[in-house]
C-alpha cells in the first residue's frame, strides 16, 4: 500500500454522518480503560478539533472506534464514506491492537512478579516505536489519531481517579509525549508528559504542585506587571508585539531540577513570558530592547531561529532579571513560528498539503517532500532510541542498542518505510518489496545519486530501484565476498531462482527424450499424462524429470508401448503356467505395528523374500510393497517421504510345501537365434520355476525378452540367471 500524505476527502457532513454512524455501535460499549466509547471518541474529535484538525479528521475519530464492531470494517466504511477513510480506519485500529496485546503481556508479567529489567524496558519501548513507523509509513495521518486518543486516555483517569494500568503510563511518558515532542506538538506533549508524571511520580508531582501553588497570587502578580511593561514599551519602539504568560509544565520543571541538580528556586522558567511578533527582525529587534530594558543571564541565552531544533522548533529563548533580581524566561517568536510550536506537524501535513513551508526547516514544494521530511525525523527518533544506551555508564541500554543496531529504516519513491538488516544492500531492499522486483533488479539509486548495487544503505535514505523488463538475478549475487545480498531471505529468493531454472531445464530434456521415443515408435498421438500413469507416476513433468537426470530408462517405455511379438515357430513357444494366487498380508507381508492392513505387492519390481522391502502408503489401495533398491520407490520417497511404512516378510523362504510363491520378472539379452526362447524356458522347468508371463522383442539381431516367473525364494534366482547367462547367444541375464 502507497503512504497517503494527503488531506481526507472533503465530504458534506462527514463529522455529523460518522457520528450518527457510530453512535449506535458505541453508545454502550466500552474500552478496556472502562471509558465509554462514544464519549471517548467525541473527546478524540475535540483535540483534533482543538489543535486545527479538519472536520474530516474528526470524523476519522469515530469510524477508528467503530470499525472493532463491524465484521467487514473496510468494506462497509469505504461504501459509506470512501476508501480512504476505511484505510485509515485499518491502520490505525491495526496499531491500537498491537500496543494493547503489549501492554496486557506486560500486565501479566508485572502480575506474576516478573519485573522488567531497563534493557528490556528500553527495548520494548523502542520496538512500539517500531510499530509506529511502519503504521505511520503507511498513513501518517494515524499519528494524530493516536495521539488524540492516548491525551483522552490519561484525561480520562485523571477525571475518574481510577487506577492506571501498568505501563500505560509509563508508555505515555517514553513514547507518546517524545513522539509529539519530535513532531513539535507542543500543547499535546506537555500535557501527556504532566499526567503521565502524576501517575508514575505521584509523590513528586504533588510536592512540585504545592511549591508553584505557593504564592502564587503573588508571582502572579509580578509577571503580569512585567508582561503589561514589555507590552507598552515594545509597543512604543514601533513593534506590534503579543506578550503572554506561559503556562508552567511540571514535568518540564522536574526534569531540568533533576538535570541540572537544581533547587526550585533555581529554576527560571517557572516566572515566563512569550513574545509574539510578525517577522524574523523583529525577533532580534525585541531581543535587544528586552536586553537593555532587563539585566540578561548570558549562560542562558539560546537562538533556535539561527539553530532549530531537530523537529523543526524554532525561536530565541532568554532568561532576565527585573528590578528586583527575580529571574524571568522570555521567549521570542514570529507568528508561524508560535503557530508550528502549538500544532507542529497538525499545521503543515495533516489536513492539508505543506506546500513551500515544508517541515523542521526542510524545504517543501509539494505533500511528498513534506511527507519525507517528516519521516526521516521519525526515523532519527528512532535511531536515536535504539542508540541511547550506547553512552557510557547506561549498561542496560547498550544491551538494547546492540538489539537495535540490526536494522536500519529506508523508504521507497512513495516514501512507505521498509525495515531492513544493518548493512544491507539495494539488492535486498528490492527483494524485500517484491520478489520479481529483486529478480530484474539492474542499477539503484540512492537520495537520487546512482549508486552500484552491493553499497549498503543507510538510516532514512531513499531508494530508487531501476528493472528489465525480463530476465533474472546474478549467480554473482550469491557470492558473499562481493557484498550483494546481506539478507538470508534475498539469499534464498536467488538460489530457489536458479533451482527452479536448473529444474526446468531438467525437465525440458526429459521432455525431448520421451517426445523423440514416442515420434519413433508413432505414438505421439499418447497423451503423456496418461503415459506417466501408466509407468507410475503422479504427472509427465514427474516422469520428464527423472528421464533428464538419466534416473528412469528409456526402455522401460519400449517395453510399455510395443506389445510381445508372436513366436516365429512351434519351438519358441512356451507353455506358460496359470499364476497361483497371490499372497496375502497374512502370510506374505505384515505391516510392522499395523494389524489387518491391506498390502499389495508392487508390479513394477515384483518383491519377492527375502528381497529387503519398504511399504508405501496409497490412497485408497492400502500399503504398496516394493524392493527397497526400487528406483520408483525412491522417486515416490522424495515426493512424499511421509508416506513410507516399514513392513517385513509374515513367511520364512524355507516355508513348507503349498506355501506362498511370488512373481519375479527376468530380462534377458541376446542374440536372436532359432530355439533360444525353449532353451530358456528349459533351464525354468529344470528348477521347478513356473514361468507365467512372456514378453519377447527383436531389434537389429538383438532379443529383448522378458520372463515373468513365480518363486517362493528369490535367492534362487541367482543360480538361474548363471545358467540362462551361459546359453548360447546370451549376452546379459538378470533380474528386473
């Protein structure tokens, strides 16, 4: 699926018609935060609402929660609303579904007092991240949904005073408020980092909350005077300034007293003040007046308009004392600028397309650069993550790191991200995409610079691959020394490749050989299938395969296709014994652990004992009973190697007389002369062999013959065939 960057479909009454939509479905479900739905997603709208949100977007709110009690969610909400919504719906309703089955294993590992040690924390935190990415690279507009979602969460057991689930908030702290921090939505990330901190700290969170309560009216007091003096002056030197206060985030104030080992009084920002101007030089113009008006704090001076932040922020920070020596942070921004710190990303990608202003100081003429930007701050957000714990000291971390470190993130022409091995290749992201993609694959191009196709790719690159039309991989691909394939997967796709192409051409020569046989004894009008059956096979590209690997002889279907040729007189005929009756499992084979299971000895090598056997299961026909050195059994085995049974003789060859006799089949060669055929069916009738069966060919001088002949102990055979081998003529006597 394309990542879609652009704004949902403008639809008359589409937050109205999803809300009557879903209403029915959620007005008396719950979530598992015991929260109820409806009033929950009305809450998600609000935020959105509340931070610039389409009403497009809103709506999205309700179709996510509605989608769980729809059995065909995609289907019915791309009829009522289309399918972009539906797909928006699925994604994000793919990831909620993720994070909660890896909170409740989390819960039940806490349950059974099984205390996460940081590393696996670390890790767990970074592959929701992960999920995220992969979730977002296929709709970035989930985001915001799960942003929404997870505020109205903590708001909602903040309202209740219900008992947070274990690692909810955790989660919340560690992911969700770094997550809007990275794409600059500030009014979203403050208020997750303070209620988290208020559910993992509750302690300290008081403690902070009573030390700002503390005169408050009083230090209230003091910055409104010196808000309303910044504003009336600055308004004197010509500058059309807004002057605020803003607000104190308690985390924030935490974090840097535990940072910078700080006391509470020793923190400036917690009297602040915000400058909103119209341009860049009046930035720097309010600075210097707000530096001669008030005595500044030199250390404390950051320019983030000259220097953003990663994500984009940008604005002059500094921290002054008024006439009485309190310190006062004061910071200045241009509309856009206050406009982006507010709403980030909400007010560029969102709703609607970034246009020039593009995103974290990228340039962007269009959705699709604004789209890449965004992603590549993801892709730094998680690289970031997974490379924390390799600072000195942080022992845990660098267990994670090295977890991490095996992978890296790149993203296609449509900027969906693809996760990759560490050091892999633009061979391997092809192969990842798409097989035949990896097999046509011919050049690659990397951030649009050409690149040769074993250069390993790295974190947030762009990968362009360039393809025939036809054609397949380099044996060369293979070649571990040459750096082509990294992953194990693209390893395996080649060499299935060249065994399928080995394997067809195997088959294309099998097929020559019998095709040239049947035009030679005319029978090309046989269908080849059926031929196959006939010789025991389950299709003709089985048989064609063990021909072309010279496994299966040609003659065998000589002697399938020419019937016996008549006796030429009275002396080569043989009088030929009525078969006795067969054995039966009872008393011929027994099938090893099975009792009263049909077998049947197989006809194209006529078992007979003490010949070693092997059965194989039919269907339909019980146990098929062949020679173990049977070489259609061998065939059989590697299809269907499962299907093998170990049978064993039920007789001794010693067996008294009237017991079981087996037919045995004997090819003999030679040159053909008058009274060859009596002369080796005398040598049968002197060993009391019966012989039941005759096939006799003659080709060029040379008889073909076959006896099929009944023995009770095929080790007898041996002696026979010495003496058939020493007739006149004979070139070769032996067992078939």
């Amino acid at each position: 699926m394309n990542a879609a960057i652009d704004s949902l479909p403008v639809q008359a009454d589409a937050l109205s018609r999803a809300r009557a939509f879903a209403e029915p479905l959620l007005a008396s479900a719950h979530l598992d935060t015991a929260e109820n739905m409806l009033d929950h997603a009305d809450a998600v709208a609000a935020i959105l609402r509340g931070i610039g949100g389409s009403e497009a977007m809103q709506a999205a709110s309700y179709l996510v929660y509605a989608s769980e009690h729809l059995n065909k969610p995609h289907e019915v909400i791309s009829k009522a609303f289309g399918e972009n919504f539906a797909d928006l719906a699925q994604e994000t309703t793919k990831l909620v579904r993720l994070q909660r089955m890896a909170r409740i294993a989390q819960n039940a590992a806490s349950r059974a007092g099984q205390a996460a040690p940081m590393a696996q924390t670390a890790a767990a935190q970074t592959e929701s991240v992960r999920k995220m990415l992969l979730a977002f690279s296929r709709d970035l507009r989930v985001v915001m949904l799960r942003l929404a979602s997870r505020l109205q969460t903590l708001r909602h057991f903040a309202a209740s005073k219900l008992p947070v689930p274990p690692g909810l908030a955790a989660e919340s702290l560690q992911v969700f408020a770094p997550l809007a921090n990275r794409l600059g939505i500030w009014d979203i990330k403050w208020e997750i980092e303070d209620l988290a901190f208020r559910f993992l700290e509750p302690d300290t969170y008081r403690e902070v909350a009573g030390w700002l309560d503390q005169k408050r009216s009083a230090r209230e007091a003091a910055v409104e005077q010196v808000r309303q003096t910044l504003a009336d002056e600055l308004q004197a030197q010509g500058l059309q300034a807004q002057v605020q206060g803003r607000p104190k985030h308690i985390y924030s104030i935490v974090k840097k007293m535990r940072g910078k080992s700080l006391g509470f009084t020793q923190v400036y920002d917690i009297r602040a003040l915000r400058v909103i101007v119209p341009s860049v030089p009046d930035c720097y113009a309010a600075l210097s007046w707000v530096h001669s008006r008030f005595t500044p704090v030199t250390e404390e001076f950051d320019d983030y308009i000259a220097r953003p932040k990663a994500n984009g922020y940008q604005s002059l920070h500094t921290v002054v004392r008024d006439g009485q020596g309190q310190a006062i942070e004061v910071q200045i921004r241009t509309t856009a600028m206050h406009q982006h710190s507010e709403h980030g990303v909400a007010a560029h990608w969102v709703y609607k397309e970034a246009g020039a202003k593009g995103y974290g100081g990228v340039s962007a003429t269009g959705s699709y650069e604004a789209k890449i930007a965004v992603l590549r701050q993801l892709l730094a957000w998680e690289r970031e993550l997974s490379g924390a714990g390799a600072k000195p000291g942080n022992a845990p971390g660098a267990s994670d790191a090295a977890l991490l470190d095996d992978r890296i993130y790149v993203l296609t022409p449509d900027a969906a991200i693809v996760e990759l091995a560490q050091g892999a290749t633009p061979i391997d992201f092809a192969y990842s995409v798409h097989t035949n993609l990896g097999h046509r694959c011919r050049g690659a191009r990397v951030d649009g610079v050409l690149v040769p196709l074993n250069t390993p790719l790295k974190n947030g690159q762009t990968v362009e691959v360039t393809t025939a039309k036809e054609g397949g991989p380099s044996r060369d691909w293979l070649n571990l020394e040459l750096g082509f394939l990294v992953s194990h997967r693209g390893r395996a796709k080649v060499r299935a490749y060249f065994n399928a192409l080995a394997l067809d051409q195997t088959v294309a020569k099998g097929r020559e050989a019998v095709e040239k046989l049947l035009q030679r004894e005319g029978k090309t009008a046989l269908k080849l299938d059926d031929l196959a059956g006939q010789l025991g096979f389950h299709s003709a590209d089985d048989l064609f395969e063990v021909v072309g690997k010279d496994e299966f002889s040609l003659r065998n279907i000589e002697i399938l296709l020419r019937p016996p040729e008549p006796a030429p007189d009275a002396d080569d005929v043989v009088h030929l014994k009525k078969p006795r009756a067969a054995p039966t499992g009872k008393g011929g084979v027994l099938v090893v652990g099975v009792d009263s299971l049909m077998t049947q000895l197989a006809k194209c090598c006529k078992p007979a004992p003490p010949d070693v056997i092997s059965g194989f299961v039919t269907r339909g026909k019980g146990v098929s009973v062949h020679r173990a050195d049977c070489s259609n059994l061998r065939n059989m085995v590697q299809r269907s190697g499962d299907r093998v049974i170990e049978v064993q003789w039920g007789q001794s060859p010693g067996a008294a007389t009237g017991g079981s006799v087996y037919p045995v089949d004997v090819s003999v060669e030679a040159a053909d002369r008058q009274g060859l055929l009596r002369d080796i069916s005398e040598v049968f009738a002197k060993e009391k062999m019966n012989v039941i069966g005759v096939q006799t060919q003659s080709v060029k001088g040379i008889a073909w013959m076959t006896f099929t002949i009944e023995v009770a102990d095929s080790g007898r055979l041996g002696k026979v065939l010495g003496t058939i081998g020493g007739l006149a003529g004979v070139r070769a006597a032996r067992r078939r």
